[in-house]
C-alpha cells in the first residue's frame, strides 16, 4: 500500500528552546529519542513537523531516515546550508514570521508543547504538553526570582490550555496536581529508557582532560546548574581527598561549560584540586559512552531531578551510586547510598564508603529491567491519538 499523508496522524512537535550542544541537559536527550524512536517504529502512523531553531537542524537529519516527516523552522534563513546533510535532510520549511492560522494550513491534527507551552498554540487544535519537573516551587532559591516568576505563568498556562499534560515521574505528577490544582485524570507519566542510546554506538575514546588517569574516578554528568549542587560536591571531595591521600579516585564533571561552569572550575583551581577534579564538558554520545564505562562509580548529589536520567545510566553501565536522599531518587535507585545532599561531611564521607565498598551499592538489574518492559513511544503516540480525537469529536458536534 502506498503511503499517504491522509492517514497518517499530524503532530506539531515544538521543541523551539532547544539549543545545539548539550545545553538543555537531559531534555534535549529526551525528545530526540523519542523523535527517532517514532522514525523508526512508527513513521505508518505518524507525521511529525518538527519545530526547532535553525542551530539544531543538522543534529535532526536522522528525521529523514523513513516516512513524511518534515522540520519547520522558526525564523529566518541564517548559516545552515542544506546540502551538507549528503541527503538525508526531511523536507524543510522556514518561516520567519507565523500565521496566524499556521496549525490550521498545515492541517495538523495535535501539537505536542516540548517545553509545556508553545507560541504555535490556537484552541482549534488540541495540545499535549511536557512538563519534566516543578523545580520553581521545590527550589525557588536555586533560579533567579524573575524566573520563577516566568514558571509560574508558563505552568499555569500550560494547565489551562492543555487537553494533555505528560511528566517523566509519578513523583512530577503529583507535584502537578498539589502545586498548579491540575486534574490528575489529564495527567501521564511515561518512563524514559533514554539508556538503550548507548547500544547504537561504539565506545569513543576518553576526553584529553582525563585520559592521563592511573585508575577509575568518581563521575557527576550534569550541568552547571544551582540545584545540581557542585558547589558541596567539590567542598566534600576535597574533605574526601585531604583524608584519602594517594589512594583518592579522582573526580569527573561533564556538563556545558557555561558562566557557572567556569566559575566552579575557578574554585576547583582556588583550592588546589585542578589535578584531581576535571571538568571535561560536553562530549559526544560515543566518548560519552567511554568516560562512562571507565568510570568507578556515579556520585549524584542533585538535589532536586523530575527524573534522574544519570541514575538510570548508572544501572546500564552496572556503576555503584551515591545519591540524594531528597526527591523520590530511591525509586531509580533503591540499592543507591543515599546521603543528605545539604551535609558536606556527609557526602565527603559517602564518597568514601562509595571507593571501600563499591558492590553494596550496586543496583541488582530490577531497576533496568523495569523501564524495558514496554515501548514507550507507542504510549505517547496513543495520547497524541487521545488529543486528536478530541478535536475530531468536537468538531463531528459542532457540524
């Protein structure tokens, strides 16, 4: 059977704040595998127009690979040059100003709000928003106070104007549901087996920065964000190290390198530990892969995640893990040591029973094996189906 747009479902898939690198952290992971996941598996039912800023069009080329799937950017034509794809571009359509009835010309049947709101928004069509955390009402003192004020606007209005809302976490629902008054039946969580990108790679190689290590170190992948708490981290290391001497694992940080990054790698630098704390960056996914497999162990003091994408990496990668007791991080990491990450001694003294007796603190496999169980692209797209049946019941009434 040939085929043809006119079966297929329409989604309006706006990721428009994404930025090329690793920017956005574990969001920007999040949506580009299960935009590929429904390349792959569901291109017969699906039609995505991907929304995005043109710095982020070569890393989508992978949209091209099966189906009608097409990107829409938003703005004017700048640097990109299409021809370098070598042809594996989808179709691609710029649009420096939007029309008003945009959704409506491209006959979309549901718009999926990758950021839980959308300036592509208009009532005629049915919105599916991601929300990933409430972090402005659980850590207010980690975002600036215009911030929080702009989330809570941007939350409020994603609950008003969305059919759908989706969260990683039962934990992020219920925050929802207490924090915004959002009717739980509107709300879905859906598990994030974001780990099983490592299987389409082969292992890179070590960054320069820590390719020099005798032994296996302790690594923190996250951004230099204020609730990812670096700041204790690096204090309780150098606790840790004063006491270890010789026999101290060294410590990896990835992350973008922003103005806090730059001012942590200032205080590592202030207080003598640039030999043995290493701020490596943002790497690819195949050295990513590498620093992970060489690592002893996973130290994740955050202390505030919707999800805790890392913790489930640990498990793939069968690392030992030291974690926050705060959030519900127990349910990603229920053999984890769990230590109280607002208590420098206590992490500097987590990171040494971590080092001493690194298999008690090893998940078992049950964690892995739990978010393999079902396909959750396939669940996503059934809501995406819910939304746009809404619409097509309506207007079957107001006809």
């Amino acid at each position: 059977m040939t085929l043809t747009s006119q079966r297929l479902l329409t989604v309006a898939y706006d990721i428009a704040r994404l930025s090329a690198g690793g920017t956005n952290g574990g969001i920007k992971v999040h949506h580009y595998e299960f935009l590929r996941r429904f390349v792959e598996k569901h291109s017969q039912e699906i039609r995505l127009f991907v929304f995005c800023r043109e710095e982020i069009v070569p890393e989508l080329c992978f949209l091209g690979l099966d189906g009608l799937h097409q990107i829409h950017v938003l703005g004017p034509r700048r640097a990109y040059e299409p021809r370098s794809s070598n042809g594996t571009l989808p179709s691609l359509r710029y649009w420096p100003d939007l029309p008003e009835n945009l959704l409506a010309l491209l006959r979309v049947d549901a718009l999926y709000a990758g950021f839980g709101f959308s300036e592509l928004y208009t009532p005629e069509v049915p919105q599916v928003s991601l929300i990933v955390d409430v972090l402005h009402r659980g850590y207010p003192e980690t975002l600036p106070p215009a911030e929080v004020q702009f989330r809570d606007r941007w939350y409020a209005e994603a609950v008003e104007r969305s059919v759908l809302i989706q969260t990683n976490s039962e934990y992020c629902k219920d925050e929802l549901v207490k924090e915004f008054g959002t009717n739980p039946e509107t709300v879905f969580s859906i598990g994030l087996p974001l780990h099983g990108r490592f299987n389409r790679v082969e292992m890179g190689n070590l960054p320069s920065q820590i390719a020099h290590l005798p032994h296996r170190y302790f690594l923190y992948p996250a951004n230099y964000w204020s609730h990812k708490n670096h700041e204790r981290l690096i204090e309780a290391y150098s606790i840790y190290k004063a006491k270890a001497g010789d026999q101290a694992l060294h410590l990896v940080l990835t992350g973008q390198i922003d103005e806090r990054g730059i001012r942590i790698a200032r205080i590592i630098s202030e207080i003598g530990l640039e030999d043995y704390i290493h701020p490596i960056g943002h790497t690819t996914l195949t050295d990513y892969k590498a620093v992970w497999e060489l690592a002893h162990s996973l130290v994740f003091p955050s202390l505030y995640e919707g999800f805790g994408l890392p913790l489930l990496e640990a498990h793939f990668f069968q690392k030992p893990v030291l974690r926050s007791n705060g959030y519900d991080s127990h349910l990603l990491a229920p053999q984890a040591l769990a230590v109280d990450a607002t208590n420098v001694p206590e992490i500097a003294d987590g990171l040494a029973k971590l080092q001493a007796n690194p298999h008690h603190y090893r998940d078992d496999g049950a964690t892995l094996s739990s978010f393999d169980n079902s396909d959750e692209s396939s669940i996503l797209l059934g809501y995406l189906g819910k939304a746009a049946n809404r619409r097509r019941k309506a207007d079957a009434t107001n006809a």
